[in-house]
C-alpha cells in the first residue's frame, strides 16, 4: 500500500486550516446555533482554535502525541461550553494514540482519528440520528477507511471523509435533537442544521485540504 | 445592538472588574474568572462552588457570600466555564472538609464540571460531590436526551444548602440535602422576547409583537411552543399548570419564586405574582415564603419563570437562616 504519510507540518496545516474555516464561517456557525441552540458556537470555536494556533504557533511539539495533547488541553481549557470538552477530548485521545510519532501513515491516522471518535462519544453519550457532531464525524471516519482500504491514498481518503462529513452534516437537517441543548426545542429543532455537526465538516474540510497532493 | 459595553469580546472581563470595584468584600481572581468570599473557607465547612456561562446575573457570583456560595466559576456569556478553573476554585475553596460542586444540567456544564472533579481528585485528591439541578417540567425528562434544564431551584438550592454548610453539616450530608432540593423543585419559564448575546450582535430569534414563547430556558433560546400573546392571568396558568400537573405541591407549605428574566419590569414581575399567588391559593398549595425579582436571567430577555419548592421545617428553617451576599440578603 502505498498511502503516504501525513507529516508534523500537514497535521498542524490541519489545524491552521481549521481556525481559518472556523474564523471565517464565525457568523454562519453561531447563525445556525441561533435557531437551534444559544448562539456561541462560532465566538467559542474561534476563541478555541485562535488560542490553539496561538499555542503551537510558536513552535517546539517535537512529535504528534505532543502536539494533540497541546491542542485539545487548549481547548479543553480555553473554549467552555460542550464544544470545548469533546473537541479538546477529539485532540486529546489522538494525541494519546499516535503516540510519539513524526509522520502518521493511513493506518495510524485513522486508528487515532477513530479513538478520537471514541472519547467524544465516552464524554457526549451521542449516538448516531442525535443531531450532534457524530452525525458528520462517524460517516467521515467510516470513508476515510474504505477509501484507504480501496488502495486510496491520504489525500483521496480525506477527500472522501469530507464529502461524507458533509453528507453527515446535511442529514442532521430533518432530525429532531436528543442530545446537546438543541434538544430542549424537541420537534421544533428539526429542518434545521446542527451547528455542531457544521464546524465538524469544516474539520474534514481542513483535513482534505492539508492533505491534498501537492 | 445598544448595549453598555466597551467591546463585546471585554463584556466578562469589564463586569468582573465592576464586580470587584462594588465589592470589596468579595476576592475576584480575574485570571481564572472566579469570585470567591473575602475570607477563606471556614475550617471543616464543606465548600459550596457553582459556576455557569454568564448572563445569568446575579446567579452565580451574586451568591457567593456567607450562607451561600464559597466561589462561583464565570464562563463566556452563556458558556460554561473550563474545567481547569472549576479546578482552581476547587482547590482554592476546599477547607479540607470537601467540596460541592452545583451544576445546572446543560450539556456543557456537566461535562466540564465532571473533567474538573475527575483533575481535581486526581491532582490535589480534594473530595468531590457534585448535584445536577434538572427542574424544568418544560423539557419532557427522558434517557434518551439531554434531560431536563437546570433553572429556578438552583437559585433556591444554593440558598437553602448554603445555610446547611454554614451549620457544619458534613460533605455526604450537604449532598443527600442538595438532592432531595433539588427532586422537591419545579420550574416553568415564558418569553416575551429574546436577548441579544454580545458577540452575536443581534438577537438570538425574532418574535412577532402579538406571540410569546412558552417553555423558555435561561439562553434566550425559543421555548417550546409559540403561542399568541395572551393577559398576564392566562400566561400565569400556563406556568402554573404543567408545575402542577408535574409534582404535587399540595401536601405542604411551599417556596414560591417568580423570577424575571432580565429584560421585564418589576412592576410586571409583582403583577405576575399576584396571578401565580391567586392561582395557586385556588389549587391548594400554600406559598410560606416567595421570592419576586431577577434571580436566574437572560441578560435582556423580557418574560419570567415560576418556580415552586416542596419545603418542609428543615427547608424553611435554612431558607431564613442568615445571608449576606450581593444577590440575596436577609438575617444579618
């Protein structure tokens, strides 16, 4: 197989990309959490992810598991709310998997991405149909692994996470929450985005674009 | 949005320096965005720390003081704190005789205040307890969802389990108190329209003039159901109703609190009480004490909550005992 490498400098491109996205969807993201939810999940994300590239930005994790346990304690510590814990608990337990790694390969990558998943689900109890980031993060992570188990490279595989990440959020439209404060709303949070589920797209968007050959 | 900010990304940090400069019993560590009391916790007092997202004034910070709260946690508006400085006052309060942690059940706050008890057992192996306030009979109560919210009875609890801690009473005592508070309370809120978060810059829904939302949270949040406006007898036995219609007020002397919600006058908040009262003396349930004001708001939302509490002698005799803080005060 032969699936390349995610490098040190991809994986925080990664997140450079992610703050850029976050930062420049900020309204669109809290307009979503407006109709659903209390209207801060585009001020939080950015607060988080500005803090986080504020944190590595001046350099010195040597390794990935360095890096990912900086960037979700950041978060955990910088953004509230219940994007701030299950994000942070996203980088966290990637961090914890890759372990002290220079390059992660497909396989190392999504086994870490995938314990990622895990410690969402441990921390937010969401299922799959909540209305939560799970909708678009578990189809991502489901892609991302046929893809690489097609013979695909990382940056085909990212490319199909997105584009099911998207799918996933999409799907979220017509759901009636159960989990996250959109919940409180019952039957009126359907035909609505989830806001979460949004800014977990937007995650996958800023994998692919990473990446991308060349 | 006409607001009385500097900038709406300063509003936490420039109301906290307000709180100091009004204050200067309380100690207010701007760092970690905690308000303390000015004098350490008591030797053997178990520790009572509470703490949300703000715009929620006077809840929390407005609590802390003798017979309530040892420290209050400031998030974002309307964002739970981080767990490392739930940890912070964690440490910081903690008399050795541990600490309660009162948390609101939002999705939020629960999962950051349980990442800060697991760090702060781990790190500094203080004890703690934590009760989740779930009074909201707006939200249909379920495993499969989030749950109800956590309003009103958190303001009555911090009150009432405040003066428990005062008296000495132990860790496992204060928390056994703290839930049956929580189990004998139940709230209902309305809207009239919603508040402007800071940083959103308008306001979080649009609201004809002639509808109101039934079934409100503390966030600004659309309710349940919109419905036509209506006169304040009628929105009072829309609260009235699913309150009891949830739990049997009937059996004893009640705590009655109606609270409002930032953005509506007292004038209309007494008007109101005198509906609630009117109905709940034709039900049968006897208010023995009542609280009417801004307890638990929405930063500028107009509309209120009802919130009634089962209390029994030791309820009332904690209700009446002293309080000096800046949101409640009586006793002294």
């Amino acid at each position: 197989m032969t699936a390349g490498t995610a490098s040190l400098d991809q994986l925080t491109d990664w997140l450079s990309r992610f703050r850029d996205l976050v930062t420049e969807q900020q309204s669109y993201l809290t307009e979503l959490d407006s109709a659903i939810g209390d209207a801060d999940h585009g001020s939080n994300m950015t607060r988080g992810m500005n803090a986080v590239m504020e944190k590595i930005g001046a350099g010195g994790a040597g390794a990935v598991d360095e890096l990912f346990k900086s960037v979700g304690m950041t978060l955990v510590t910088s953004v509230g709310g219940a994007s701030g814990p299950l994000y942070g608990t996203f980088f966290l337990r990637i961090g914890m998997t890759a372990g002290a790694a220079t390059a992660l390969d497909g396989t190392a990558l999504s086994a870490a991405m995938r314990a990622g998943l895990e410690g969402v689900v441990a921390r937010g109890k969401a299922e799959a149909g909540d209305k939560t980031m799970f909708d678009a993060m578990a189809p991502a992570l489901d892609a991302f692994d046929a893809s690489l188990a097609a013979g695909d490279d990382l940056a085909a595989a990212s490319s199909a996470a997105f584009t099911a990440a998207v799918a996933g959020r999409d799907a979220t439209e017509p759901l009636t929450a159960r989990k996250g404060r959109a919940s409180y709303l019952g039957e009126r949070s359907a035909g609505h985005l989830d806001p979460g589920a949004t800014s977990t797209a937007l995650l996958f968007e800023a994998l692919a674009g990473a990446l991308a050959k060349g | 949005m006409k607001k009385l900010i500097n900038a709406p990304e300063a509003v936490l940090a420039d109301a906290l320096n307000g709180v100091a400069a009004a204050h200067p019993e309380l100690k207010v560590d701007h760092v970690n965005r905690i308000i303390y009391r000015g004098t350490p916790t008591r030797k053997g007092k178990v520790a009572l720390i509470s703490g949300g997202g703000s715009g929620h004034e006077p809840l929390h910070g407005g609590f802390v003081g003798l017979g309530m709260l040892d420290a209050a946690c400031a998030g974002e508006v309307f964002t739970s704190p981080t767990p490392d400085q739930m940890q912070e006052a964690t440490k910081v309060a903690d008399s050795g005789a541990g600490v309660l942690h009162i948390v609101k059940n939002y999705t939020g706050d629960v999962m950051n205040f349980e990442m800060a008890a697991e760090m702060a057992e781990a790190e500094t192996g203080v004890k703690v307890a934590s009760v989740v306030t779930n009074d909201d009979v707006a939200v249909e109560d379920s495993t499969w969802t989030a749950g109800r919210r956590g309003v009103g009875v958190t303001v009555l609890l911090e009150k009432i389990v405040g003066a428990a801690a005062e008296e000495g009473r132990d860790l496992a005592a204060v928390t056994d108190l703290a839930t049956r508070v929580n189990a004998a309370g139940r709230s209902m809120g309305m809207a009239l329209t919603s508040c402007t978060v800071p940083s959103a810059g308008k306001p979080t829904f649009e609201i004809p003039d002639d509808m109101m939302e039934i079934g409100v949270g503390i966030h600004g949040e659309p309710g349940r159901h919109r419905v036509p406006l209506a006169g304040a007898a009628s929105i009072a036995q829309q609260l009235v109703e699913p309150i009891l219609a949830d739990l049997d007020f009937t059996k004893g002397p009640v705590i009655a609190m109606l609270n409002g919600m930032g953005g509506t006058p007292l004038i209309e908040l007494y008007l109101m009480y005198g509906e609630v009262a009117k109905l709940l003396e034709k039900a049968g349930v006897k208010i023995a004490r009542n609280l009417v004001g801004n307890y638990i708001t929405s930063l500028d939302m107009a509309g209120c909550s009802v919130t009634l509490l089962k209390a029994d002698d030791e309820f009332l005799k904690l209700w009446d005992a002293p309080v000096n803080t800046a949101g409640l005060r009586w006793g002294i």
